[in-house]
C-alpha cells in the first residue's frame, strides 16, 4: 500500500465477506475511503469450509473496496470467530530472583510466557491472554505491577483458544488471494471496540454480535475484557427455520425475515398476511405474520438464552461483578424488529443497538454506521492502532540507538538511564507472524 496510513479491515463471516478501506482523520476518528462486500461461500459456522469459493469471495469483496477508495490493496487485519473459540480462567505466578529490583515489563513477559505453556487439547492453540489484576507478595486487586517490589508475582488471566488448522485455513485463503496477513484479530473484540464506549467498558457490559452463523459474546468490567464465548448459532438459523415452517425457499425466507420478521409474536394481528409467489406457475403461499413472529421467537429466545447462560457464567449475577451498562446488541441479526425488547426480558438487563458510529469520523455514510459492518470497523481501527505501535517502535529503536551512542560514551550513566519501553508485541502479533511463517514454508 502506498499510503502507508491506511489500514483494511476483512471480515470473513458465515454470510457476507466485508472489505473496508479506512484511516485516521485530523481529529484522530476513523474515516471510511471505501467498501466491498461480497456473499460468503465456503464458509460455515465461522469457519471456512471450501477454500477455493472463500478466495473467490474474498477477491470480490477487495476488488469492491478497491475501486470504490480508489486504492490499491497489500496487507489486511483479519477477524477470527467461529464455532471452535472457547475461554478458559486461569491463574500462574512466577517467583523472580532478586526482590530488590522493582517489577518491569520483562517479568510480565515471562508471567504471559508461561501461560502460553499451558496443554491444550490436541490441534488447539491460545489465541489471546488477556491480564486481569495482579497480585505481588499476595496483595491483591493490581492492576499495573510495574515499577512495584515483589518477589512473587501473580495474575489472573483470561486465555482464548482456538482451533490451530481453522486460523491457518484463514491465513491460507488471504494469501492465495494475493494479500499479506497484517495482524489477527478476535472478532467479538474487533467489535466491541467500534461499538462500546470507555464508561460503557468501565461500567460493565456485554457485547452481543449476532452474525449469520455465530453470535460471539464479550463482557467487559472495569474496563478490561473479563469473558467470551462463542455461540454457533445466528442469523441463518432463524432464516433455516422460516424456510422449514412455511415451506418455502430460502431467498424467500431471509427477505420474510428482514421485511415483515418480529422478534415479538404478540405484535400482529391475525389478519396480517403475506403472500409468497409459489414456485414456477405453482399457488401462491399465504403466510400470517402471526405465525411468522413465532417461528422467528422461538428460536430467537434459544439464542438469547444461551448467550444469557454465558453472562452468568462470567458472574453477572454477584454483586461486584454486575453489568450496570447491560447489554449492547450488534451484527446483523441485531436489526430484527422488536429484539431489543425481548432481550430486555429475557434477561432483565438495560439493552441497546450498537452502531460502529463512536470512532467514525462525522460526514460518515449512514450505511457504515450499520451494527453490519461493526467487526468490519473495528479491524480497521486495530489496524491503524497496529500502525502506530509500529511506528512507535521504530521511533524507539532509533531513540535507543542514539541512547546506546550517548551511554557508551559516558558509561557510569547506564544505570540512571531506563528507556521508556514500547508497548508490549501482543500474542496476535506473534501469531500472526507464526501463520505467515507456516504458510510460507508450506509453499
């Protein structure tokens, strides 16, 4: 790419596969340049399951986003979902050699490090490792050890896990498709940074992204991410249902759904009728939207349900962990009338519709600010994020060079002189470079 501060964003989901050009404006908020969207084949449940049709779908969706930004595309921020995600809490500690020197971003490294260690089940591989708090010498509830004295440290941590041949699948189809991997992003994580707010974050909240294939779950309090989850279930399910409830095709189906569809059965009346034109010169179907709703409900509440389990699971339910923001719906599936509501009941939680429109910069087009495109958004963002680090390290690496030149010649300083460090490599960076090592050996 060119322009070095533009960054793309891939969303390979279940239904639709969303290209999306963007970069920073003056004032620091995304802006759009262009987008491709293109029908996802080959993918099920999140995870690819026919390479050839994914590349296809993915060329398509980059060309879209091409000649609408006018820009040539090189390197992508691909979102990882999908039915093979889960979470696990975990705790490690490590015990440091000399307590008189204060805890640094080394010792953090090696604590992160050893929980990389941990067995998983076969053909498994941890995504993420998100810190929680610390604990030094047994305080605990600290949320930034570093600078502190200690000689044991401690820490909760939430650890993602993954699928290893389903992320290679994805690295595989981006780079046929004639990209470069930039960075792996969790999708529900993608999300949450287009669609939440810092008080939102803080205060305690559950993001549901309801996609074709997968509703992906994360909860955040006290302005760190606490859990996630994975449903296999979204969108088509709904659509597989209305197909099989009213005998009809599956265009017909989705377009029921999007049109006429309600979460809430108690809003037609019984004399509300649609009438589907039958199949080559065959009857027409008559359908009340009645019976619609409640096909669509049933298997709504199903999903509800199971991503309401997994709120509790985290703990929403004791006191210090509540989540006083609720809940914050988006994706897709977040546009079906009445939804809301019925979350609302169901779980008893505040619930809103979550459009990607907090960090999009003002003159934005409507449909961007779609809860669609929210993953779509948010890899963009964590590209561009991804951009500055890099070049916060080059900036430190030529910072440390001149540092370097200064102490060797004045020697005695070197222990009076601590570099700030950059931020640390997150594990998607190591991944990410892991997946394109593999790929390019398995030329």
């Amino acid at each position: 790419m060119e322009n070095h501060n533009i960054s793309v964003g891939l969303d390979i989901g279940t239904t639709k596969i969303v290209a999306m050009i963007g970069r920073k404006n003056e004032y620091g908020k995304v802006e759009i340049l262009g987008v491709g969207k293109s029908k996802s084949m080959g993918v099920h449940r999140g995870v690819v399951n026919n390479i050839t049709q994914t590349i296809q779908s993915i060329q398509q969706a980059v060309q879209e986003a091409e000649a609408a930004a006018s820009e040539r595309i090189e390197e992508v921020t691909v979102g990882i979902a999908g039915q093979h995600i889960r979470s696990l809490q975990h705790s490690d500690y490590i015990t440091r050699d000399n307590s008189e020197l204060v805890i640094d971003e080394n010792d953090i490294d090696r604590l992160i490090n050893q929980v990389h260690k941990l067995v998983m089940l076969p053909g498994e591989e941890i995504i993420h490792v998100l810190p929680q708090e610390f604990k030094v010498d047994g305080q605990a509830e600290i949320k930034e050890p570093i600078g502190m004295y200690g000689g044991r440290l401690e820490a909760n941590f939430h650890v993602v896990v993954g699928q290893v041949s389903s992320i290679r699948n994805i690295g595989r189809c981006v780079k046929s498709s004639g990209l470069q991997l930039e960075g792996i992003t969790l999708e529900p994580l993608a999300s949450a940074n287009a669609v939440l707010s810092r008080e939102e974050k803080e205060a305690g909240v559950a993001l549901i992204d309801i996609g074709g294939g997968t509703t992906d779950l994360a909860v955040f309090k006290d302005g760190i991410i606490r859990h996630t989850a994975v449903i296999p279930f979204g969108g088509n399910v709904i659509t597989e249902d209305i197909k099989e409830g009213c005998s009809i095709i599956e265009k017909q189906a989705e377009l029921l759904k999007m049109k006429f569809g309600s979460a809430w059965p108690g809003e037609n009346k019984d004399n509300e009728i649609v009438s589907i034109p039958g199949l080559r010169g065959r009857e027409p179907k008559e359908i009340t939207l009645k019976n619609l709703s409640k096909i669509i409900h049933a298997r709504v509440v199903e999903i509800v349900e199971q991503v309401y389990v997994e709120i509790k699971n985290y703990g929403h339910e004791e006191q210090k962990k509540k989540l006083i923001a609720g809940i914050v719906l988006t994706g897709g599936g977040s546009q079906l009338k009445h939804l809301k509501q019925l979350v609302e009941y169901i779980t008893g939680m505040d619930t809103r519709i979550g459009y990607p429109n907090e960090h999009l910069a003002g003159d934005s087009d409507e449909d961007i600010a779609s809860p669609l495109f929210a993953t779509a958004v948010g890899l963009v963002m964590d590209g561009l994020k991804r951009q500055d680090r890099k070049r916060a390290e080059e900036v430190e690496e030529e910072l440390d060079t001149v540092l370097e030149a200064e102490q060797s010649m004045d020697a005695e300083n070197e222990v009076v002189v601590e570099e700030p460090k950059a931020e640390r490599r997150s594990f998607l960076d190591k991944l990410t470079e892991r997946v394109k090592e593999f790929l390019d050996n398995a030329e």
